[in-house]
C-alpha cells in the first residue's frame, strides 16, 4: 500500500487541515476539487486553488455539473432542511475520487469530514451510508474524527499512524482553528460558509423551478443573479440588480426569451423566462418600473424584444404596487 492519498478538497478549513495533518504524517497527497455550477462547498473553486497554493499541493479540478444535476433530480437519500442532497452528494465524489485514485496511483482517500458536524451527511450512520454507497468502505479516512471511527485499511496496515490521528466531534469549530492556528494557517473561508443549496433564499427558487417543471442548468445559472418574480405557470420574470449582474444576464439570454430595458435611460436588464404574451409583457414591464430609480414619475418607455429576432417594441408602464411585487416575489 503506497503512501499516496487523494483528498476530496473543498478549499473550506476541514479539508485544509485534513491535507495539512496527512503532509505531517509524510503522506503524499494529491487534492482534487468537484466544480458543481449552482452549488459549493468552502469558498467555491478559487478558494480551493488558493488554499491548495497555500500548502504547497497540488489540486486537479472536475466539472461534475451535468452528473450532479441528473443525481439532483432525484436524490435517492432525500434532501436536508432546504434541498441539499448532501447524501448523494458526497457519495458521486467519492465515486469519482475513487476513480482518479486508481488513475494516479494513490492508494487511500481523505476527506475533512467531522463526525456530528452537519446534520445531514456526518451524523454516523450517514457516514456508514456514504462509504457502502460509494464502494470506499476501508479506503476512505477521515483524520479529523479517525480515532472516533471504525480504523481503516490505511491506519491497520500502518501506512498512517492512528495515534497521531484525531477525535474532533460536533458542530463547534474551535479545536479546527486552534490547529489551524498551530499549524501557521491564517488564511480560509469563513467555516459557517457552506453550498447555496442550504440557502432558504436561494432554495426557495430551486423549488419554484421544480414545482414548474423547469429544472435545467439553464435555468439555475438565473437563480444566481437578479430578482425573481412568478409571472403564470409557464413564465416568470428575472430583473438585473446592478451592472454586472445586467451583463451577465444579456450572456444567458437565450432566443424565444422576451429582454427588457429602459428606452434611452439607465436601469436594469431584464428577462422574461417562457410564455410571454403582450398583456403579460405590460404586466412585466409595470414591475421592472418600479425596480428603477424613476419609479415615481407618471409613465416609463421601456423597450422589450424577443432574443434571436429584430423587432423591438416599446410599452407605457406606470410603476407597479407594492402588493403586485409582493404577490409576483420568489
């Protein structure tokens, strides 16, 4: 058994301290990080290559998107408190992890995972569930709680020394920042951050997606900016917040998408999402009004069209009420 690992590695301080204490105890580590578009763990991609340039190891990053989405649809653990399936998440990236293990030689894996920490997916039995699901059972080590665990291949055969292992439990992260304070780490995400799927906000317009049927990357990517509105069953509204965000916006309009804006002033980007008819389309338009700095005056002239064709057309919105907004508001 080689005294390689590979170390799923979120960039978060559980998995730098699990990397950290592997490189004290000689072990060659190889991190890798699973890119998951609408959803991450720790600090997201740049905080894992940051974190992995800190240590001094290297890191490969996998896009798992699409695979993520299809175990998404229907997670066969369930959602947690909002709709993370923190479950089957862990279980297809040790799938993978498994898969890039053989590939380069490494014999264990590693995770930074704390007994008892979240509620969902490192309770115990959920760990057990995760191990038998993915097929690591034995191989995976979990040195922030190994002396709390069943010993694995790696520890028995004395590949790595149990006793030099530790007995971290619960959902305080104080004995992680005295080691990280002990080993030198100054720099790591905020440890409450955590996947935008355990956000109520964000979560509550994942679920408006699946109530309309509407689960796709196209439509998750939305959810990242803007505000959003429920128009019909078959329609909903997306108004820019700023800038950047209108930039962003005008790159995931698609063609059949109805694109609105203030005719010849500043203010937001929009994007009506599905049936679009003229009345909807006013209605629409009252509510991007009142998302505007002018939302005060008699009448606005905004500018609508459809993506992919050329005619642009301009409708008279007086602002929306309060109750409209509060009504239509995802």
């Amino acid at each position: 058994m080689t005294k390689k690992a590979v170390v799923l590695f979120s960039g978060g301080l559980d998995s730098i301290l699990a990397t950290r204490l592997m490189m004290e105890l000689g072990i060659e580590v190889a991190c890798v990080h699973y890119y998951i578009e609408f959803a991450a763990c720790g600090g997201g991609e740049t905080s894992a290559v940051n974190a992995a340039k800190m240590l001094g190891v290297p890191i490969k990053i996998f896009d798992i998107t699409a695979e993520y989405l299809e175990m998404f649809r229907n997670p066969k653990h369930g959602y947690g408190a909002n709709i993370n399936p923190c479950i089957d998440c862990k279980i297809l990236m040790l799938k993978k992890a498994k898969e890039y293990m053989a590939e380069i030689g490494a014999s264990f894996l590693v995770t930074g995972e704390v007994l008892g920490e979240r509620p969902m997916s490192q309770r115990r039995d959920a760990l057990n569930i995760i191990e038998k699901n993915s097929g690591v059972r034995g191989i995976l080590l979990r040195p922030l709680s190994a002396k709390l665990l069943v010993p694995t291949i790696p520890e028995a055969k004395g590949v790595v020394d149990r006793e030099k292992l530790l007995d971290i439990q619960g959902r305080s992260r104080k004995i992680q920042m005295e080691l990280a304070a002990r080993f030198g780490i100054k720099e790591y995400p905020n440890p409450s951050g955590g996947c935008l799927l355990t956000d109520p906000g964000f979560t509550k317009r994942v679920k408006d997606l699946i109530a309309h049927n509407d689960l796709s990357l196209e439509s998750l990517r939305l959810l990242k900016v803007g505000r959003h509105f429920r128009l019909s069953d078959k329609s909903k509204l997306i108004i820019g917040r700023d800038k950047n965000e209108n930039k962003y916006m005008q790159s995931l309009a698609k063609d059949g998408d109805v694109c609105i804006r203030l005719k010849d002033r500043q203010g937001p980007f929009s994007i009506i999402r599905g049936f679009a008819d003229e009345p909807l389309i006013k209605r629409a338009c009252e509510i991007v009004a009142q998302h505007t700095k002018f939302r005060s005056e008699e009448f606005l002239n905004i500018l609508w069209w459809r993506k992919g064709g050329d005619e642009r057309q301009i409708v008279k919105a007086r602002a929306a009420s309060a109750e409209e907004i509060s009504k239509s508001r995802i």
